[in-house]
C-alpha cells in the first residue's frame, strides 16, 4: 500500500532562495504547457511533451528530467479534473462553476508543489541529507528532520517521486512509500464504531472520543474567520488561509489519534473494525443552515479513510456495514422505531426496555451487522453454485 511521508527541510538562506527559484520557475513553466494543452486539446504526457519540452527547456531554464516532471504534472491535473466532471464534483453541466473550469487553461500557483524523481532528488538517509536539482545548480546537504517512525519508513520503504512543497514560508519533501500490508488475521470478533458530531467515534466497547474539546475549537474558529471575511483585505485573506490550514492541520491530528487507538485496540484482541457506511448522508434528510454547516465541516471521511489504511497496515479485517437505522433499532430485540430514541444522547426500547447511551447502542448495531456480513461473504460455499 501507497503511504505518503512528510519530512521538514533546513535549508540556509542561500539554499532557500535557489529552491524557491526554482519552484516558481517551474510552476511558470507548467502554466506555459498547460495552456498549450487547453488549445491544442492534448491530454497524453507523450503527446504533450513533443509540443512543449524544447520551450520548457529554452524558456524557463529547466533541464531534462525537471522538465519531463512538470508536463507529468500538468497532464495529471487535466486528468484531474476530468475525473471531478465526470464525478459531478463540478455541479451539473452548464452550472456556473463546471462553466468556469472546463473555459480556461489550469493555473498553477507560483508555490506550487513539484514533483521530482530519482535523477533529480537523492536521498542520503544515514547523513538525514538531500542532494537536489535546481536553476543554480545541484544543492547537496540539505538536511531534513521529522518523526522517527516516519523517517524509518522513509528509509525502508521509500519508491517513486518525491515532492517539493513550499508551505508557511517552511519547506517540506513529501515522499511515497510503498509498505508492504500486514497478513490480514481472522477476527474472533468485531469492534462496531459509530461516528458522530458530538462524540466523534464511539466504540461497541463503550470507548468514546468525544468530538466537544473539537468542537468549540472550529466554533472559535469560525468567529475568527467571520471577522476577518468582514475586513476583505489582502493581509485578512492570507491570514484566513493560514487559520485554515491550521485548522484542518488539527482536525487531522485528532483523527490520527481516534483511528490509531481503535486500530491498536483491535490488533491486540484479534477483532476487526466495522465501521457504518455514511455514504449520501447528506442526502437523506433536511437539515437546518447550521446543522448543514456541522455535518459538512466534519470530518466523517477522512476518519473512515486513517481507520481504513492503519487497519491494512495491522492486518485487521475492515468492513463498512449499512448504517440505517443503527441508532434506532433495539440490538437485544430488534425492535426499531424512531421513538426508541426520545433525545440525542438516549436510547431506550419501546418494546423490551433497553436503555443506553444512543451511540454506544449504534456501535453494537454496528459490531452485529459486521457479525453476519461476515460469516455472508467468508461462509462455506452451498453446492450447485
């Protein structure tokens, strides 16, 4: 499996302005390709690359093998963007948002990251340096830091192209690394995981992260972003890019923990990760502005995705089961009706009593459903089939 690594840069002022150089040089350059592909209507990197790489090259300074990077670079981001058109990302056709991206050539900003392969970027891993190319020459002795479980997997596991990224005036290299899955072991059982707004990830187990500390964080938050929408400046709108990167920075941060808890939980009893299936829940009911806002900023995904590649990663079994009606339906009777669920936080049976937390209740509906799709699909195959 494909796991992208973050290392820091620490380059000296001299090494910082060669790099940046060369960054807005070949964001220039791809800009230059990318209009040759928007009129010429070329979208193969072969193709392209005849129009454009002798220009790359004369123009912008840019030798052989930067060169070839940054047309592979412009010829992803059309594919790109067909994939969001054809995905519907860009609303419908003939909206005024698909209107304005399929009208112009792709523009790269000039911090844009850049992609670089081996001819161009060696990594030193026991000196924790990098030799790289750039317009004033080869730098070598660049030296990187980051996490040490990170640079340990950097050092084994690394393959492929690694990209520059200029990003809050630091430099960073994120690298692709190619690590092997865990043999993934038959579960004795299963940990059903509810999501949710007020309680981020509550487990079958009764284990709940709590999202209210994240909460009041986005909360304060967007006062702040209001304010500074309200000054329509240049300085508030570059400072409101940065309050959101640090804002997703830490959203991300607590998710990593959430999914590295349940993941290790699970590793160490044997059991795999059941998760509910969130797929169109945006489309299942009509929500108030602010409920919208909550369910839109949240993020639901990305927390499914980190439990999904660090259960592969452990080799714990993973499944999505269907989420209807999960924190409705009675797990000791079956019994499902929406007053089962009096309030947010409470579940109590109509029928046969039971009474719990909501979430926690959905966690097991969640844990039970995984029990039978499981034994469905790894269950002995009936003759004559």
């Amino acid at each position: 499996m494909k796991v992208v690594v973050q290392v820091k840069l620490l380059p000296s002022p001299e090494e910082r302005a060669a790099l940046e150089a060369t960054l807005h040089a070949c964001n220039r350059a791809a800009d230059a390709a990318s209009a040759v592909a928007f009129e010429s209507g070329e979208s193969s990197r072969n193709g392209l690359q005849k129009l454009v790489y002798a220009g790359l090259k004369a123009d912008f300074g840019l030798s052989a093998q930067p060169a070839v990077r940054t047309v592979k670079k412009v010829v992803d981001a059309y594919e790109t963007l067909k994939a969001n058109i054809r995905a519907g990302n860009l609303g419908p056709a003939g909206s005024k948002r698909r209107r304005r991206a399929e009208s112009k050539p792709i523009v790269f900003r000039p911090g844009a990251a850049q992609p670089f392969d081996d001819r161009c970027l060696s990594w030193q891993h026991d000196a924790r340096t990098v030799s790289i190319w750039t317009l004033r020459g080869r730098l070598r002795g660049i030296q990187y830091t980051g996490q040490r479980d990170h640079l340990a997997t950097l050092a084994k596991y690394r393959k492929g192209e690694s990209d520059l990224v200029h990003r809050d005036g630091k430099w960073f290299l994120a690298a692709v690394c190619e690590v092997p899955e865990a043999p993934r072991f038959e579960p004795v059982d299963w940990i059903g995981v509810d999501r949710g707004i007020v309680n981020l990830a509550t487990t079958s187990d009764g284990d709940n992260h709590s999202g209210r500390r994240l909460g009041r964080y986005r909360r304060w938050q967007q006062r702040k972003r209001a304010e500074l929408q309200a000054k329509k400046t240049r300085s508030a709108r570059r400072r409101l890019r940065k309050r959101n990167r640090r804002e997703q920075r830490h959203a991300t941060h607590v998710n990593h923990k959430i999914s590295k808890t349940i993941v290790t939980e699970a590793q160490r009893t044997g059991r795999g990760i059941a998760l509910e299936d969130l797929g169109g829940i945006r489309e299942r009911g009509r929500l108030s502005a602010p409920q919208r806002v909550r369910l839109s900023s949240w993020p639901f995904h990305q927390l499914g995705e980190y439990l999904a590649y660090k259960a592969r990663r452990a080799g714990a079994p993973f499944l999505e089961v269907d989420s209807a009606y999960t924190s409705q339906m009675c797990p000791r009777c079956g019994h499902t009706e929406r007053n089962n669920r009096p309030d947010r936080d409470t579940f109590r049976c109509r029928r046969c009593g039971l009474a719990g937390p909501s979430d926690l209740v959905a966690g097991v509906n969640v844990r039970n459903r995984a029990r039978s799709a499981w034994v469905l699909v790894n269950g002995p195959v009936p003759k004559g089939t």
